[in-house]
C-alpha cells in the first residue's frame, strides 16, 4: 500500500511542477494545490500506514497509532486553504487589471 501512495505523491509532485512552470497564471495556483496534495500525502505516508488501533488506548496498550501526523496534515491542509485562496483573490485581480492570464504577458517589457 505504501508503494501505491509513493508512485501516487510522485504523480503529484510531477503534474504539480508541470503545472507551476507553464504560462497560465491560473494553471501555476492549480500546481500549488496539487503540490500541498501530494505533500500532505508525504506526510501521511511518512507517518506509516499501519493501523487498526486507536490513537491512544492507555499507558498500558501494547500498539497504538501516532497521532502526530494526523495533527500535522490537519494544519497543512488549513494552511493551504487560506494560501489557496489568497493566490486565488490575487489571481482574479490580475486578470481584472491586465485582463490577460499569460505569465509573458504580465512580465513587462526590458525598456518598461
């Protein structure tokens, strides 16, 4: 199972970099999305996908699963929403003002 969620985080990271360096501004948000995807994977993975026992059973529990990338992804996914959404606000007001979406586009010019 750890080997099917490894090749999956490398299909994220992979599209997530295609993603970032092409010319749409747009496509460069959705490669920021999927690359906190695949990180929150990363650290789900990371963590170890044993499982069917509670988090914490007792001082006297022979096995329990550590709770502490469980806490970990739940922050990251809070962070990246509230980045998602901020790269999404900027986003749409570039488009409003520029009224174009390709990253060329909104380089400039050297004689600027």
């Amino acid at each position: 199972m750890e080997i099917l969620i490894a090749v999956l985080i490398g299909i994220l990271f992979s599209v997530a970099t295609y993603l970032i360096l092409t010319k749409s501004l747009f496509r460069v948000v959705l490669g920021t999305v999927l690359l906190s995807h695949g990180a929150h994977l990363l650290i789900l993975t990371m963590g170890g996908l044993g499982g069917g026992s509670a988090p914490l059973l007792g001082e006297e529990a022979a096995s329990y699963t550590d709770p502490l990338p469980q806490a970990l992804i739940l922050t990251a996914i809070v962070i990246s929403f509230g980045m998602t959404a901020l790269l999404l606000v900027m986003t749409y007001r570039t488009y409003k003002v520029h009224q174009t979406d390709d990253l060329d586009q909104l380089r400039g010019r050297s004689d600027e």
